[in-house]
C-alpha cells in the first residue's frame, strides 16, 4: 500500500538523513518570523511522513467501514485491513498477533491493565494472578511519567495496595540496591520505563524482569520512548506487558499498543466493555470475547492502525539498529557540545551509555520557560516543564526542565542550531557575556 | 525578533528586583497557587484593613501583599507588579484592576490596555500573543483573587 525508498540498503550505513526530511513535509516550513523549523520535541511527538499520512487517507478513499461488523465488502476490506496491521505491528515488536491489543494511546494501554487488576479484585478465584490488595505491593520507579505512575496510585488507593519505588540516583539511573527487598513476594507488579522521556536513561530491563520473576509479580514495561527509537523485542525483554503509543513512531494520534503475553490476556479480565468485546449477551449477563477483541469495546480505530502499520513499515526499510545508531550519535554530540556551555547543567546521564535521544537541561538564572521563549524565537522547537515527570523533577531538585530530543530526521546541524540559541538566551538575559 | 515585545525592560526590571517579596505578618489569608505545566508555584498573602465602622467588605483596604515564589520571568514579574498596583487600593478597586488585566491577557496581542488603570502592567500586553504564557502571567493575580475571596469569606459580612 506505501512506497517506502531505499534508505542507502536498509540495516546499513549511516542514514541519508537528507532524503528521509523530504518525506516530511512539516521539516520544510518556517515559524515565528519566517525561520526555519528545528523540530527537537519528538520525544512529545514525532512528525509523520507522507507514506503514514497516505495509508490513512487511502483506507478512507477505498476501504471505509466499521470493522468486526457487517458482511459487506467495504466491512470486509476494512477488517482485513485492521487485522492486517495487527500482524505487522506485532511483528514489529517481535510480538504475537494475538497479543497485540489496540488502545487510544499509551496511557489507556497501562489503564487497562491497572483497571482490569482492579476489576479483578471483585472477580471469583480464577483472576486471582490478577488480584491485588491490602498487603499487596506495586512497585514503580522515581523517574516514572505520569501515565506509569497515577494509575498504579489509583489502583493501590482502589485496592488497598501499598505503592513502592525504585530511587533514582544523582546521575539520572535507578539505584537497584535494595532490589531484592523492594520486590518481594508481596509484590504484584513491577511497572517501569524502558527509557526515562527526561532524563533518557535506558533502564536494566533484565535485572528487574529475573527479580519479578523470582518472586511471581507481573512486569509492565512502558516502552513509549524505547518502541520509537530502537529495536525492541517482547520476547527477548521478557516482560509480561508493554505499552507504546503509535504518535510517538511516526504514526498517527489517537493508537497505541497494549502487548501482553497471550497466557495473561487469556485470563485478565476487560477493562471497558460494551460493543464487540463479547461471546454471549443476555439481558441478565454477558461473558467475554477472546483477547485482543475482549480489550477492544466499541468501533475501533481502523484508519489510524492501518496508518501505525505504515509507520512500521517506514522505520523497519530505514532499519531500527540504524535509527538508534543515529540518534546515538546525535545525544553524543549534543552531550559534549551543551556540556560545553557555561552555566548548563545537563539533567540525566552526561555518558552517551544506556541512553537515548533525549537530552534535558538547565540554564543558570534562565527558567526554562523563558528559555523555550527565545528558542522557540529562533525556530528552536523544545520541550519545557516537568514534561509529565514531576516527582523525578522535584527528586533532581529541579523545578522544571528544557528537554531536546532527537529522531531519525534530525541532524547535528539541529544540535548546533540549540546550542547557539542557548547562548543567544544567556545573552538576551544578561546571565552570560 | 518579537521578543523584545514580550520581554521588556519594565518586565525584566521586576524579573531581576522585585517588589514587596517574602512573606509578612499580619496577613487574613494566605493562598498556594501551582501552575501545573510547569510546576512554578506562588504563595501570596494579603492584609485587609476594613473601612470605618465596618466587617471586611469590598470597601476594604489592601494594606499588604506579600509572597513568595519559584517561576519564570513572567509569573515572578507579574506578580511584583501586582504588589505596587494593588497595596493600598480598595478591594473593588483591586477586583476592577484584576479584570482588566485578565481581559488584557486574553486578548491575544490585540489589547489596548488602560494606562491609568494598570500602570506597569500594560508591558505584559506582549505575553498576550503566547497563549502558552497567559498562565505565567495570571498565576500571582488567581492568588491574590483567592486570598482576598478567602478573608472576605473568614470575617466579612
């Protein structure tokens, strides 16, 4: 359905960043005062390429219907279609097709998961893997986004639970040291980031997975900002649940991806229900579809999972290990050449090791609001605030932070281009020369 | 570059030394108020000294405002110029002052503000084009509007 060009032999080679930006078509507009854009917030989300935009347009010129209904032909089409993107989503992360559940974003994926522990806790005996409770523990960790973090708070507050974290240490990594204390056979789940969106530390996915698997508890692992930049393997992670959105991966709003082990999605219960996520309905009761469909309530979002499916296809012909080496070589740049400027302070892991494409900072005398202000004056498009991590910031006791990060169309240009508005900040505030 | 419109000198004046900071005693209501896109936050209190022979109404005096804060140029200044606008206005006056420049603040770079009734205040006229900032700039005056609610709720009429 989308043509996807040959990035100089995919799997190979450094990119050809030039021909990846012309697929898109936003890197080519100016803003403010006519400048050119330096897109550094795809940490937030990422830009779309023309083959995604196309691949939701066609399945809305040709392929049109409800899926999982009716027997028509356009009914048809379009279930395959939805299915068909399953599969190559699933493959995408090494998954299974029947493991791969359809949500509105990341933050719905994790929900369902806590909702449906919660919904649980009221079920019969056989959810009881599931069932948590006064006694119980939910582990997480100090550098968790929100959306990996109220939920489990609302679920201990529902339960009974007793949530716990991981610290982070002064360097931006999580401190496993009491390990085999915090994850004890009380511990239900252990819900974590694959990457940190601040601080872009990738964390010890396999130190973590053996202590939960020790003591029996679920790992959830929140992969939104691992799934996007580099190759991700659910069964190489051994993690029981991983969430991802698909805007992040160059696909569109409004998806994102629950994987879970097929044995596990088998037995949880649905977290909202209605429409298509049935076997039978009586006036007095209903049982349940199989999974995925039993997570799915209502018309699902077909267009937008043909389009996440596109976006697949996009980053497997670029080739992951490639996009994770490019960007591995923009943090390194950017780290050695914001480390360079006076009165920076960079927020995270300053070693370009177990780290990804996500740089945070402060600018002595500087807030970053008014530094995004002058950067974003000079087309400079960044992140500012505690980026949905306010615990971790007032842990590194930061108020706020200015974050850039990189994707597989950025280029060093753009890190020069954020150096030199920094200093252009410092002068405009009178805190540097 | 626009930012000098944002930014200007009366801005980064109060930005760098502001007015009436710290928090004093006597106050009759204190109120916490958090940006929560940034985590900036401002704790303003405020002193109400009542007309002649009356309970707290809006009649009263605003005696003291005192505050303390993290946060942006915007919300650090906006809240300076605050203090010099309202202490020592009635609190109708002081509502009156609010409501100007809540209008200012939302009317997207197109405002003429009223010179006699803000003062230092019609440089944030600015900030009005940045949908982002309005917050910034409002985030000192919901304080105030709350702290004065609050004491007129303790020991009006």
């Amino acid at each position: 359905m989308t043509t996807v060009r040959e990035f100089g032999g995919a799997g190979s080679g450094p990119l050809d960043v030039a021909a990846i930006r012309e697929d898109f078509p936003i890197l080519s507009r100016t803003v403010r005062d006519g400048r050119p854009l330096v897109y550094l917030d795809s940490g937030a989300t990422s830009q779309k390429p023309r083959q995604v935009l196309d691949a939701e347009r066609e399945f809305y010129e040709r392929h049109n219907a409800a899926v999982h209904r009716g027997a028509h032909q356009l009914a048809e089409e379009a279930t395959d279609a939805y299915e068909a993107a399953r599969e190559t989503i699933a493959r995408f992360i090494g998954g299974d097709v029947g493991e791969v559940v359809f949500t509105k974003n990341a933050t719905e994926a994790i929900n369902l998961v806590s909702y449906a522990m919660g919904n649980a806790a009221t079920a019969d005996e056989g959810l009881r893997r599931f069932q948590v409770g006064p006694g119980d523990e939910i582990v997480v960790t100090e550098m968790e986004h929100h959306a990996n973090l109220v939920p489990w708070q609302e679920l201990c507050r529902r339960t009974g639970a007793t949530l716990r974290w991981f610290p982070v240490t002064a360097q931006g990594r999580l401190d496993l040291s009491d390990i085999d204390e915090l994850v004890n056979e009380r511990t239900k789940v252990v819900a974590f980031a694959h990457q940190s969106n601040v601080l872009g530390t990738v964390n010890p996915v396999a130190d973590i997975v053996a202590r939960a698997r020790e003591v029996g508890a679920l790992t959830v692992l929140d992969a939104c900002q691992s799934v996007p930049h580099m190759p991700v393997d659910v069964v190489a992670l051994g993690v029981d649940f991983l969430a991802f959105s698909g805007h992040k991966m160059l696909g569109p709003n409004g998806i994102g991806v629950l994987w879970g082990r097929r044995e596990l999605l088998e037995a949880m219960p649905p977290f909202i229900t209605g429409g298509s996520m049935i076997g039978v309905v009586h006036m007095e009761y209903s049982t349940w579809a199989e999974p995925p469909q039993r997570f799915e309530a209502g018309v699902p979002m077909a267009p937008q999972a043909v389009a996440l499916a596109a976006a697949c296809d996009y980053l497997s012909a670029v080739g992951m290990e490639r996009i994770a080496d490019h960007e591995h070589t923009l943090v390194e740049y950017a780290l050695k050449e914001l480390d360079a400027v006076e009165g920076l302070r960079i927020v995270g892991p300053t070693e370009a090791v177990d780290r990804g494409g996500a740089v945070s900072f402060e600018v002595e005398g500087i807030h970053p609001h008014d530094l995004g202000q002058v950067l974003d004056d000079r087309g400079v498009e960044v992140r500012v605030g505690h980026h949905c991590a306010w615990p971790l910031h007032r842990k590194l006791g930061v108020i706020a932070s200015t974050r850039a990060s990189f994707y597989l169309y950025n280029t060093t240009e753009d890190v020069d281009a954020l150096v030199s508005a920094v200093k252009v900040a410092q002068e405009f505030f009178g805190t540097r020369g | 570059m626009q930012l000098d419109a944002m930014y200007q000198e009366i801005i980064l004046d109060h930005y760098r030394n502001p007015h009436h900071k710290g928090l004093r005693e006597p106050h009759n209501a204190e109120a916490h108020h958090i940006n929560p896109t940034c985590g900036d936050e401002v704790t303003l209190r405020v002193a109400l000294t009542s007309a002649e022979g009356s309970l707290l109404d809006d009649r009263a005096v605003v005696s003291d405002v005192s505050y303390e804060g993290m946060g942006c140029s915007i919300s650090q200044a906006s809240t300076s110029v605050l203090t010099d606008l309202l202490i020592g206005r009635t609190v109708a006056e002081g509502m009156r002052t609010l409501e100007a420049f809540t209008e200012l603040m939302h009317s997207k770079g197109k405002g003429e503000p009223d010179e006699e009734v803000l003062e230092d205040a019609v440089a944030f006229a600015g900030v009005s084009k940045y949908p982002a900032r309005i917050k910034c700039a409002l985030l000192g005056w919901m304080a105030w509007k709350d702290a004065v609610s609050q004491s007129l709720e303790k020991e009006g009429v």
